[in-house]
C-alpha cells in the first residue's frame, strides 16, 4: 500500500507539472484520493486489530469458569 501511494504521490506531481492549466484541479484530486486511501487502510487496520483483540474473551471466560453464552456444555 506504500507504494501505491508514492506511485499516487509522484503522478499527482508530475500531472501538476504537466498540465499547468488544471494544476489546481489535478492536485485536489490527486491529495483527495490519498487521503481516501489512507483512511481506508486506516479503518481497516483498527477492524482487524479489534477483532483480534476480542479473541481472548472466551479463554479468559473460560479460566474464570464462565461459560460464553453461545456454547452449550458436553456434560
């Protein structure tokens, strides 16, 4: 995702120098989508860390002695 965005990054300038007549244009677009990836990626670090942090529930239920509510004794 790193390189996308130096990729995104490098043309965003480059297109602003190109093309001098919608450089104002190209660079709002070009920081708009970086931005849009970035909190993309961003949300979806903090998902995955969420749910990997909501893993030890059961075992710490588990060592207390409670049972999760969703899982029916074997006895």
């Amino acid at each position: 995702m790193t390189y996308v965005l130096l990729m995104l990054a490098y043309f965003t300038l480059l297109s602003v120098i190109l093309v001098p007549e919608h450089r104002s244009l190209l660079g709002i677009l070009g920081s708009v989508v970086m931005i849009l990836i970035m909190a993309g990626q961003r949300v979806t670090l903090a998902r995955q860390a969420e749910r990997y942090l909501a893993r030890p529930r059961a075992v710490l239920n588990r060592a207390v002695g409670r049972r999760p509510p969703d899982v029916k004794s074997h006895r």
